[in-house]
C-alpha cells in the first residue's frame, strides 16, 4: 500500500515561547517534528513495509522544516516533499488544508493518508478531517490500533477519544489520525538524520500547485488579533520544619491567596461567565446563530444553546439547534434554542457535516458553534472546509464585538491566551466543554419551529461500537483538582480518593500514571493531555516535567507535595510542601473537614473500580 504522512514542524516543548508578532517564535529556537506527526510517521512506514508499498511524507512550512524531513527519510520513509514559500506565512489550518490537498492531488493516489493527532503548536485536531473533506475522504481518529484488510480495502481501526473510544471499518482511501499511544515514535538521531543528503528532499512552491490560492493570512479566514501571555509567575515558596508545621504553613498560605473560597481571580483566568436567562427571539428575522447539539452530551448542549443566545441578542437575530436526536423540542427552547434543525438519516460525522453545510449554504447562518469533543470537531472542520469558514478551536470565551465572532483560546502550549477574529460570511467556533455557564431555562415550556432535513449517508465508515470512559466535562469544570505522578502507588488511591471528595475535586495525572492505565487517559494533564484551569491544583508526588506542567499552567494556584525537595515541581509551583505526600493527604483531609467556611462543590471521580494496580515507584 502506498501511504501519504502529513508531518509539522515546530518548537520543541521547552522552547515554546511568542515572539512580537503574537505567533510562536521559531527564530533561534530548538525545532523538532510534532509528536504526534512522529507516531504517524512511525505507522506509515510499519504499514508500506508490511505491505510492500511506500511510504511518502509531506510537509508545509519554512525552509528549516527540511530538517524534520530528513529525518522522516533517515527513519525508513521513501520519499519526503516540503511545501515551502513565504506566501503560506500566516495560513490558518484551512488554508493549509487547501494547500496539502492541493500537493497530494498532483502525485500519485495514495492508498491511505496519515496525520497526527494535533499539532503541539496550535492543538487544533482541524488539519486532519478537512484534508479528508478537500479530497473527499472518510476519516477516523485518534487512531491507537489498525488492522488492514488489503484485498477489501478496508481498515479496522480503535480509536481513543477525550472520554472514551470506538471502533469502526474505514473504506480506504481515507484519512487517519494517529494518537500518541498507536505505536512508538519515528525517531533518528543527529548523526543519522546529517547523512541523509539534503536533495533527497524534493521542494516545492505555492506556483506549483494547481490550486492558485488565495495563500497565508490572505487567504485565511481566521486571523490572530492578539495574544497575551500568561504573565503570572509561581511564588516558588516550599514551606519548611516538620510536616504538620508545612502543612499549616501551607493552608495559610493557601487562605491568604483565595485558592480555597474562590477569590483567587489572577490575570492568569478568564473572567467568569454569569449565567442569565436566554432572550427569546422570533425565527427567520435577523442572523441565524446556530449551534450542534451532539448526541449524547446534553450539558454541553445546554452551555452552548445559552452562549448561542447571548450572540444572536447582541446580532438581533435568533438560535437554531442542529439535533441529530428527536423528542429533544421543549429542552432546546428552554436551553435558548427558538428553532431546530433536526438531521434525519445521519449515521455518522461526515453525514452530519454535509447536511449541515448544505443548509449553511441555503441560510447563511451568521455563526455555528459545536462542542470542541472528536465528534463535534469532525462535524465543524468538514463544513468549514466545504463551506470556506474560519473555524476556531477550542475557545474558552465567545462574543459578538463589532459585528464579528471573537474567541479567547489558549496559544497551544506556549502560556498564553490568543484572540481570534473570524473573517468569513460564515463563523465557526468548538468551544471546550465546561468552558461557559448554562443558561437559566427559559420558561413556558414553548418548542421551537422545527425543521427536518434528511442526510444521505455515504457508508464509508461503519460504527462497531462507541464507549463512554469517563465525563470529559468534569474535569473542564473543576474548580480544585488533584493530581497524581508515579510517586503515588495506584493501591493507595483510595487515600486521594477520599482528599478529592472532601475537597469536591477531580483527578488529574500524569501521562505516565495513565500510559500504566492506572488512570483513565482522560486524566492525562499536559501537552498530549489537558489543559486545565483549576483554581487549586493540588500535585502528589509528581516530579514536574514540562510536558505536564503545560497543561496545568492556567491553573490559579499549585501546591506541590513531593519527598525529594530537589524535585523540579518546587521551582514550577506556588507553594511546595517536601514530605511524603501520604502524611499530607492525611493532614489536608483532617484540616479541611473542619474548615466551616470551607464548602467544596460535589466531585464526579471515576470509579475506583477503574483504576489499576501494579509496580510503582
């Protein structure tokens, strides 16, 4: 079989840092191959050697990307094309999804397309499924198993979700997403990827694409207005003496900053949303916000139903849910909705996604939000690619300024918040679960003007099985999480178990707790995890490595308990506690249980049932 890679270079984790443009600086700073582009790589050139096929790697970006390239071909691909030319500067992930589709459609077909994940640089997950609408492809992901029927033409493929999984049968060619547990990254050394002569790989401009553009921030329907770094620094204080005394120690300092009544409210957090009772609007007068409804996931729905009528208040216009479910009539009008589309015949994303673009086409909705979740993420990036919309990415805040959609959404993993003006007829937005307060019901129990539309399934991908893990929302809307490294025995998990319920906290770990299975995926912070803002984020026995403490970053206070006070933890943290975190949890439970001002929310941990036991360190 012959494969196609999408690879993207970009700075190595620690250098992530803004230049004075508001973008990633990649000018005198460490660049490597995304990670999760190293997994894609790695499964092309397992499957063209199985198969007896090759293995070719693309990629779009500046001159300097010829070097993950070359690494790409000292690791067994066979081939390597970087798309290169200063007039992609500033592409967003729609037009260079245009601009891939362009560069794979002049070569070859290819039997299958493979990309990461995410990059770690942007996080958007889009590239991947509008590459697949371009070439008019199925598409799956996040890829953590493949198994190839080559004389059907079929894969069979797991795929890991933020809270869950599914299987499913992909007609090929199609495009696949490849998660960070598929398989070990594709990795060469300095000395290797030096012998690997720099003409091997093939160069290309924007002047050789079939496609004539519009290239860069032309051509791209979203456009970064400004990035803000995130300015708070961690108080790096690490209480001393014995442990009850660090502890007490520790709780006043804790009280002193507001981590523990809410009050800690630092430049670092976005500004809370008040929740207000959603305005009824008449359909058919003014612009149309509309906003997905997935299936399944009613608390994001209501989030987004209340957000959508805040927008069309603000535009003079009215909200339109898209439902794919029936029987949901009085709980979208009383969520905001004052009409719905319900897609009839749908049976997966790229169904919806069609139907859905074909009455965007028609209505010309002003903006459509969708959850940022795998499904909703699919659904969004294949109508923005069908319909030529700006789409953003998992925006924390939305609102209506000047007539146009802005969303506030972290910089990737670069510590800061960037704010994006969306420029097309259409404007798009997933918004990251637990990101925005519901509205208040409506009341009346009136239903919304209600519209069918029916979907032709096009039968490239079949559903074996769809599963639910955990709540992805949980751990969004948490206010005090508590995290666990490999310092934690999982047989000891009961004992932070009954911290975080006394705290009404969620669990967070560590991508090596997880990779162990001790914690659903779900859980993992950090750049391949998530990225969380917590007001208190409680760390036990995790050593602090920077590809974790990214993803905590947004939280407003970090108490780090360790027993090795050489732990890199203590010089990313607020306050450090050096002691065997058991005694701390223990200290911790007793203190807070009797605090009287102390009123935590109730807290949804998984089962402990979920959690596995085995070696520990």
């Amino acid at each position: 079989m012959d494969i196609v890679v999408a690879v993207k270079q970009v700075p190595a984790t620690e250098a992530l840092a803004l230049g004075r443009d508001g973008r990633l600086s990649r000018d005198g700073v460490a660049l490597e191959m995304s990670a999760y582009c190293r997994r894609a790589l790695a499964k092309g050139i397992e499957v063209a050697r199985a198969t007896g096929g090759t293995c070719s790697v693309v990629s779009l970006g500046r001159p300097s990307a010829e070097r993950v390239l070359r690494e790409a071909l000292a690791c067994g691909a066979d081939e390597a094309v970087l798309l290169s030319d200063p007039a992609f500067a500033g592409s967003d992930t729609l037009v260079t999804a245009r601009a891939l589709a362009s560069l794979v459609e002049s070569r070859p077909p290819a039997d299958l397309f493979l990309v990461g994940k995410a990059s770690l640089d942007a996080e958007t997950g889009h590239v991947g499924p509008q590459l697949a609408e371009l070439l008019d492809l199925p598409f799956a992901g996040a890829l953590r198993s493949l198994e190839l029927d080559v004389v059907a033409r079929t894969a069979r493929v797991i795929c890991e979700q933020d809270d869950g999984g599914c299987e499913l049968v992909v007609k090929l060619p199609a495009v696949l997403a490849v998660a960070e547990r598929c398989c070990r990254p594709a990795k060469a050394g300095s000395a290797a990827v030096d012998a690997v002569v720099p003409d091997r790989v093939v160069r290309r401009r924007a002047e050789d694409l079939a496609v004539g553009g519009p290239w860069g921030e032309l051509g791209s329907p979203t456009r970064v207005e400004r990035v803000v770094p995130l300015s708070h620094r961690r108080s790096g204080v690490v209480c001393t003496g014995p442990v009850e005394s660090q502890v007490t120690q520790a709780l006043s300092l804790l009280a002193a900053r507001g981590a523990l009544t809410g009050t800690d409210v630092g430049p670092h957090l976005l500004p809370p949303h008040h929740e207000a009772v959603a305005p009824v609007a008449n359909p058919g007068t003014g612009p149309v916000v509309a906003v997905l409804v997935e299936p399944g996931r009613p608390r994001l729905g209501e989030e987004l139903l209340g957000a959508g009528a805040g927008l069309a208040a603000n535009l003079g216009g009215s909200v339109t849910a898209v439902v794919c479910e029936a029987g949901l009539a009085e709980e979208l009008w009383s969520g905001g909705a004052d009409a719905s589309l319900e897609i009839v015949g749908a049976e997966v994303e790229e169904d919806v996604a069609r139907a859905l673009a074909t009455w965007s086409a028609e209505v010309g909705p002003e903006v459509i939000l969708a959850p940022a979740t795998p499904w909703s993420r699919e659904v969004a990036a294949r109508v923005a690619a069908r319909i030529g919309a700006g789409l953003v990415a998992d925006a924390l805040n939305i609102e209506i300024s000047g007539g146009r959609l802005r969303c506030t959404k972290p910089a990737g993993a670069a510590g800061a918040m960037a704010t994006i003006l969306t420029t097309s007829a259409v404007q798009m937005a997933t918004v990251r679960p637990g990101a925005l307060a519901a509205s208040i019901a409506r009341p009346g129990g009136r239903r919304p003007e209600t519209r069918s539309l029916s979907a032709t399934p096009r039968r490239r991908v079949e559903v074996i099985a769809r599963w639910r893990e955990d709540d992805m929302e949980d751990l969004e809307r948490a206010s005090v999480v508590v995290g666990v490294g490999l310092g934690v025995c999982p047989e000891h998990y009961g004992e932070v178990r009954r911290l975080a319920e006394a705290l009404g906290a969620e669990l967070g770990a560590t991508r090596k707790v997880t990779d162990r299975g001790f914690l659903p995926r779900s859980r993992q912070l950090g750049v391949t995890g998530r990225n969380i803002a917590p007001r208190l984020y409680i760390a036990f026995g995790i050593s602090g490595s920077p590809n974790h403490l990214a993803g905590v970053r947004r939280a407003g206070t970090v108490l780090a308990v360790n027993d090795d006070p050489s732990a890199p933890i203590f010089g990313a943290c607020d306050i450090g506690i050096v002691a065997d975190w058991r005694e701390v949890s223990g200290l911790l439970l007793h203190r807070f249980t009797r605090m009287p001002s102390f009123a935590p929310p109730k807290s949804t941990l998984p089962s402990c049932t979920a959690w596995h036991t085995s070696d520990c360190h």
